[in-house]
C-alpha cells in the first residue's frame, strides 16, 4: 500500500511538473513573441516597408508563420534581430527624408520680406530642428521623430505667413485695396487672429485663420487684376490715340508697330482672362507708344534744326553773293 502511495505521489509530481514547464515554456514563447511584435512595430512606425519593400515582405512572410504557432525562443529572437536590422538601415535614411522636407521648407522661407521683418520667428523653429537632431544622435528615435514633425509644424506654419504677408504687400503695392476695402479689412483681422494665435503657441488656429485671411487677400488681387487691366487697357489706346494725332506710326514707324503688336497681345490675354499678364503687357504698349512719340517730337525737332541751319546757310550765300557784288561792282568803277 505504502508502495502505490508512493508511485502516485510520483505521478502527481511528474504531472505537476510538466505542467509547470509547460506553463514557463508558453509564457517564455509569449515574451519571446512580444518582443517581436515590438520590434516590428517599431520598423513600422518608421517606414521600414517603405524603404525596402522586398525585405520586408520577406520579413512579414515569415511572422505570419511563426504568429501562427508556438516557436522556441530561439526562432523569435532571430525574427526579432532581422526586424532590428531593417530598422537600423532604415532610420539613417527615414532621418535624411525629414532633414530635407525642413531644409527645403526653410529654404523656402529664407530671405522673404516676411521673415526678415521677424527673424525672431525662424530662429524658434530652427531651435526645434536642432533639438531633433540632437535627439537623433542620442537615438532617442521616437522622440526625435515627434521633435522633428513639430520642427516641420513650425516650419510650415511660417510659410503660411509669408503667403499671407506677401498676398497683403502686393495688394497695397499696386493699389488693389481700394477695389474691395471691406474684403480687405476683413482680411486684416483674420491676419492678426492668425498671428496671435501662432504667438500663443496654437499653430493649428494659426494656419486656420491664416488661409481664411490667405483667401480673402487672394479675391482682392484676383478682381483687383481684372480692374487694373481694363484700365491700363484704357491708358495705352489713350497714349495710342496721341501718338496716332502726332503721327507717330509715320515718323517713327518701327517702334509704334511694336507698341501695336504688345497691345494686340495684351488685348487677347484680356479676352482669354489672364489678367495679370494682359494688365502688365498693356503697361509695355503705353510705354512703347510714348516712346514713339518721344522719338517723332525729336526727329521733329532735329528737322526744324536742320532747316533753320539750312535756311541760316542760304542767308549766308546770300549776303556772300552780295558783297562780292559790290565788290565786282567797285572794281568796274
């Protein structure tokens, strides 16, 4: 009796045992198995795919298998590892992506009126990206990668100031306000909100308000293009009438047939809508007429000279022929 006692004690200790292995061995492969999950989150979170697409499906062909059943921790480690790799050759170019979209956006920004009437704003964000990097180089990737989006935020952020900034300085430049001034002081304090709002630290109002004031200012430049040629439009037949009356298109007949062919020019941009650049050609046919007119007062100008150095001539001969007379005269006496 003591005997079977003693064989069923072992039984159960063997049971409990294998029992126990097993459970170490699943919660092992649960970590191993996590571990891998980590890693390849991590490749994901940084493009990993996108950079080396065929690595990847390889990778990816290979966790569907070992996802699907239980592995040695062996198998999970060196899927871990080769999801490591990936991450490692990627994160050196994920990083070169990101440095260039912030050069290309500054680059953007670097010598606008916008910005070198607040330089203070482009050194903020020139502290975000050297702090990303900064970030990087420690390999503190994750937050290097926020870091650097807000870098880009920022970045941004200017650009949609200096769009601002630069729609507002050409309407007053050409003297489109007055064209639609309620538009215009609208746009104004949709402008400030959006500076405020970016000196509160709020970028995502900033840039909100920043493309309402953007738009506003874009309306006023659209219709203030349509205005603005029609009358230069107006000025070059005027200054064409004039040199007409002067005869310019006789006297000075090459440079008034170029006038003509810019204002025909002019004329069907006009036609066609394209505003901007029939306003700007119609400025270059007023001044092309005005030029011919220039040029007729002068050829003008020089054959009234000649003929009063012609006529200053011939009363010259004549009292020549006069006193020779006289001197012919004197001796016959």
């Amino acid at each position: 009796m003591r005997k079977q006692n003693f064989f069923l004690f072992i039984l159960v200790f063997i049971m409990a045992a294998s029992v126990s292995m097993e459970a170490f061995s699943q919660s092992a492969a649960a970590g191993t198995l996590a571990r891998v999950n980590e890693a390849r989150q991590k490749a994901m979170d940084f493009e990993c795919p996108a950079y080396f697409p065929s690595d990847w499906e390889n990778l990816e062909n290979q966790y569907g298998i070992v996802s699907r059943g239980q592995q040695t921790a062996a198998v999970y480690e060196n899927l871990a590892a080769e999801y490591d790799a990936i991450f490692k050759k990627t994160i050196p170019l994920y990083a070169q992506a990101w440095e260039d979209d912030i050069i290309l956006t500054r680059y953007m920004l670097f010598g606008t009126v916008f910005i070198e009437s607040f330089p203070e704003l482009l050194n903020k964000a020139d502290e975000i990206a050297l702090r990303a990097m900064a970030q990087y180089e420690a390999e503190d990737y994750y937050t290097a990668k926020i870091t650097a989006e807000n870098a880009l935020n920022e970045y941004g952020t200017l650009l949609m100031g200096v769009r601002v900034f630069t729609a507002r300085q050409e309407i007053l430049d050409r003297g489109f306000r007055q064209y639609d001034l309620e538009n215009f002081n609208r746009a104004e304090e949709v402008a400030q909100t959006a500076l405020n709002e970016y000196y509160s630290g709020n970028n995502e109002a900033a840039i909100t308000n920043g493309e309402e004031a953007l738009l506003r200012y874009n309306i006023i430049l659209s219709n203030g293009w349509v205005v603005f040629s029609v009358f230069r439009q107006a000025s070059a037949f005027e200054e064409r009438e004039f040199a007409l009356i002067e005869r310019a298109n006789i006297a000075s007949r090459e440079t008034f047939r170029a006038a003509d062919a810019l204002y025909n020019q002019a004329s069907d941009l006009l036609a066609s809508e394209d505003y901007n650049e029939a306003a700007l050609l119609f400025i270059e046919a007023e001044a092309m007429y005005l030029i011919s007119r220039q040029e007729t007062e002068n050829r003008r100008l020089r054959a009234i000279e000649a003929i009063r150095m012609a006529e200053d001539k011939i009363e010259e001969s004549k009292e020549t022929a006069v006193e020779a007379e006289r001197i012919i005269e004197g001796g016959l006496r």
